[in-house]
C-alpha cells in the first residue's frame, strides 16, 4: 500500500480531518521513527512489530560478481522488522 492510499483511506474513516492535517500525522509519525533508529532505540509498535538496527560486519574478501575483483565492504547499519505474534497469526490465517 502507497502513501496516498494510506491518506486516502484515513480521509474516508475519519472525514473531519483534512488531508494536510493527516499528511502531517503520517510525517511526523515516520520522522519520529526515522530519528529514533538514527540514534539507535527500537521502536516497538505494540501488535504490529519492531523496528531495530542491526550492524553488518565489515567484509575483507567480498567479490564484484562481475568482475571477480576483491573488494572491501565497510561495516554499516540496516533496519530489521520482526512481526509481532498477533500479526503473523493474522497474516497466516
């Protein structure tokens, strides 16, 4: 689902907000995440899942598949999401 449709089906569920009011909502609720994993908390969102930060260790000897050539790999950080049980039941049902 697209940001517009996620606006779009806010607007219907609740026709007293405007759509700018429920872009700001889905802004600030997306920056609030953004700026939490930035400085390395989890957020938790109760019955839907985590986000958290997982370090990728730094590769020596990692290979261009295309060229077959050595390279390194400096360390970094990915986000990860772990489903909560509720909704991996509700998903597999």
């Amino acid at each position: 689902m697209s940001r517009p449709k996620i606006i779009k089906n806010l607007k219907q569920k609740n026709s007293e907000l405007s759509q700018y009011d429920i872009e700001g909502v889905i802004d600030t609720f997306c920056k609030d995440i953004e700026k939490a994993l930035k400085e390395g908390r989890k957020v938790e969102l109760r019955g839907f899942g985590n986000f958290f930060i997982k370090k990728i260790k730094e590769k020596y000897s990692a290979r261009n598949p295309k060229t077959g050539e050595l390279i390194y790999v400096p360390e970094k950080n990915k986000v990860r999401f772990k489903a909560s049980k509720k909704l991996k039941k509700l998903i597999n049902e």
